[in-house]
C-alpha cells in the first residue's frame, strides 16, 4: 500500500474527527464545513509575519493583558486562567473555577482593570457548576476577582481571590448561546453578551412573552455590579442592565477607540452572520430579523420597549455562515499606519481575520464593489477584505500591551498567535506605560461570593 495515502487517509479521518467534536462542543454554526486544512496561519501583507507565542492551550476562549508578554488565558472545559509570561506558560493556573462545558458553556470571557502597582481586578464570565467541571449548570455569571500578582506567590506568581458576583444570569435551556464576552468600556462600565439560550421573552422581540430575563441582551453594570442610571430600556430589573436586546448568538464586542461607540459580532442560525453597531438601546432583530430587514417588513412587529429601543440593520453581512467571533480596534500603528483603528473581526469557521475600514464618520464600514450593499454573497467577495487566514477556529483578538501588535486566540489548534513586521526585533520589548483601564473607587465587598476555587 502507497504509505503517503495511508497518512493522507489518516489525516483526513483526524480531520473529521476533530470536526465532530467541535460539532458537538457547539463553539459556532459550522454545519457544512467539510474541508480542514490545518493550513499554517498567513498574513496576505507581505510586510507581516505570524509568530507562535504559545501551544498546548486546552479550548481557549479570551484573553486579557496585564502587562507586556505578560497575557491571561481562558480556557473552556477546564475552567482555569492560564498565565503566559515572556512566551511560557506558567506551570499553575492563577484561579480554577468548576464551569459546565456543554456545547457553548464554559469558562468564556475577561477583561481587567489595574487599581494599583501589582493589583488587578479581574473580570470573568463563566457557566458555573454545581460541583465540577461539567457538571449541572447553576447559572451563567459575571464575577469580579482581585488579582495580587507578584512574583512569589506560587507558581503562577500571583493570586485570584475575594470573588464578588455582579450579574447572575440564566443559563438552561441553553445549552448553546451563552455568549460570555466581557470589555471594559470607556465609561469604565462593565459590559458582557448574552445570547438567546432557545428563550421567547421581549428580549426576543415576543412582544406577548414575559419580560426580559438577561438572555439576549448586550448588558452593562458599573464595576461593582450596580445599575448605570435608570437603565436605557426601563427601570424594572434586569431590563435596567440592558444596554442592547434582540441579540441571538454573539462571540464579540468592542468600542470604537475614535468615538466610544459599541460594535458586536452575531452568528446567524445557519446564515446571515452580523457586524453592528450597536448605540444605546439598540435592536438586533432577534427572532423576527437577522440580516437585512426585508423591504416587506413591518417594524411594528418588534417590541420597542416605549420607543426606548429602536432597531437597524446590520453594517455588514455574511450570507454564507462564517461564525464571527471577536471583534478589535487595531489602536496601534505598530503594523502599518494604515491599520492604525481599523476593525478586525475573527471568524471559526474559516479561521479568517477580516480588515475594515470605516467611514469618515465612523458609522459604518467603508465598503466598496461587490460589498458596496454591505453583504457578502458569495462568500468570495470577503476577498478585498481578508487580513489573514489558516488561524484554526479563532476565539479571541487582542491589541499587545507595550508592542502594540494584534494577538491571535485559536481554540481549534490550542495555540496563541502574535502578527507583527518582518522588520521586528524578535526579542522581548522593553516595558512601556501601560493602557489598562483604572478602577472605580470602590472597595466595599459587601456582595463578595463564595470562593469557588480550587
């Protein structure tokens, strides 16, 4: 037997196999998706270079910077915050929390904010189990740590302690849709996304169904938990925490670093993937639109909440289902001044980065040809617009703190990615100021929960 067909053979059974569970793990809509190359990630900029930071990640889901080369990662079904420092990874997790891990459940977003010299709080999202991993979901939660890092305490150099719970949200039927992403926002509020989880509410646009229960919605609190103002959409709980509703499935928000403003990514149930923008109070069209609105639609059918929300179509659409997952503003012109606050968005179908420019005023994407309707049919007209592709099922894109390079979270190949020019230095930069958001003044932990950890 020709031994080059038995390895090809073998490659394409793995291949398969590693389709199946990803199927079943539920990380997106990738239904149809035959071919898995295993390509090594590229960069169609020649003047770019992909670097491999680290291997051996267990489905990773987000990460957050606390220094230069100094990254925290999520991992999905193991339930722990794994540090890489100067290109390793720490032999001790910095907190390990029990999480279901069914399909789309887990240990899925963060962000951080520095109070002071070696102390952080840590924000993470996670389903939380009742008594190991992969256990019986108890709620999907939004909870805050304290981080002390410094180098002697353990092998992780640092600690996760003192959790305090500010959102605790539903988490069945599910068991996809728990969205989970988690960003400071430039009002030094917290904001997270939740999907659908199969409910019918108002949230879902059923306007006979009962009130908004958390699914559905983008949802921002103040760093201790409390309610922005009166609330966007009304003052009753949790409709007071609704920054955005109508939202099915989403794996990406960011802020605009130019105007403030909110984007998000949303997977379609089997097409019509979605950018928005999403302004205060916005309507994503969930279960009545996704995609463009039909011309025939009646908008009288969506639950408005009073007039206080308000419906738009998407900035951009994928017919064909590419499940975009993170979203970033590139605030760095480390790769090219031409990329400097351009919109990158991830996908895990295809293991694509997408590149956008956008318009003058920033409202929207600056769309040109074939993308001049903003809807991307066939899939081949992406190609103006592909930055980078071969990235495995990409979860997570995140500006470098002190280089200012774009890195690359892949849940599919377990490996951390950094792009950066030909040109750079392949050493460790020196520590520059650090860009991470300052704390409220607040310290009362009345709300501290429980420690979970292990």
């Amino acid at each position: 037997m020709d031994h080059k067909n038995v390895r090809l053979m073998a490659f394409k059974i793995t291949s398969i196999c590693v389709l199946v569970f990803l199927n079943l793990i539920g990380i997106a809509n990738i239904s149809g998706v035959i071919d898995i190359a295993f390509a090594a990630p590229t960069i169609r900029d020649s003047n770019l270079q992909v670097q491999t930071i680290a291997t051996g990640l267990n489905s990773p889901t987000s990460m957050a910077f606390i220094g230069p080369n100094d990254i925290l990662v999520l991992e999905k079904n193991t339930g722990m915050v794994k540090r890489i420092k100067d290109g390793t990874v720490l032999p001790r997790p910095l907190l390990d929390v029990n999480v279901a891990t069914e399909n789309e459940r887990g240990l899925l977003g963060i962000d951080v904010v520095k109070i002071r010299s070696s102390l952080y709080h840590v924000f993470l999202y996670y389903t939380k189990a009742r008594s190991s991993d992969g256990g019986t979901p108890i709620a999907n939660q939004l909870v805050r740590y304290l981080l002390v890092n410094h180098p002697a305490l353990g092998p992780a150099q640092g600690l996760m302690v003192a959790p305090r719970l500010l959102l605790d949200l539903p988490v069945t039927p599910g068991p996809n849709h728990n969205g989970g992403k988690v960003v400071i926002g430039p009002d030094r509020n917290v904001y997270t996304v939740l999907g659908d989880l199969r409910r019918q509410t108002q949230a879902q646009n059923f306007e006979d169904e009962g009130s908004p229960d958390g699914t559905s919605g983008i949802l921002r609190v103040t760093q201790r938990g409390n309610t922005v103002g009166n609330g966007i959409l009304g003052s009753s709980d949790p409709l007071n925490k609704y920054f955005a509703y109508g939202i099915r499935n989403s794996f990406g928000i960011d802020f605009d670093p130019i105007t403030g403003r909110l984007w998000d990514t949303e997977n379609g149930p089997g097409s019509n993937d979605e950018i928005n923008l999403v302004e205060p109070g916005f309507n994503s069209g969930w279960a009545d639109i996704m995609g463009m609105a039909p011309e025939e639609f009646d908008f009288d059918d969506l639950v408005d909440f009073g007039s206080r929300g308000s419906y738009s179509d998407p900035e951009f659409v994928w017919t064909r289902p590419v499940a975009p997952t993170a979203i970033e503003f590139l605030t760095s012109s480390k790769l090219g001044t031409q990329y400097r606050n351009d919109m990158f968005v991830a996908d895990f179908n295809e293991g694509r980065i997408y590149r956008f420019d956008l318009n003058p005023q920033r409202t929207g994407l600056a769309l040109s040809g074939a993308l001049e309707d903003k809807i991307a049919d066939p899939d081949s007209e992406t190609q103006s617009v592909i930055f980078g592709e071969g990235f495995g099922g990409i979860t997570d894109l995140k500006v470098g703190l002190g280089d200012g390079h774009l890195y690359v979270l892949s849940i599919r190949n377990g490996e951390l990615y950094k792009i950066l020019p030909n040109t750079a230095s392949t050493a460790l930069p020196l520590p520059l100021p650090l860009n991470i958001p300052t704390a409220d003044d607040d310290d009362n932990d009345e709300n501290i929960v429980s420690n979970n950890d292990r």
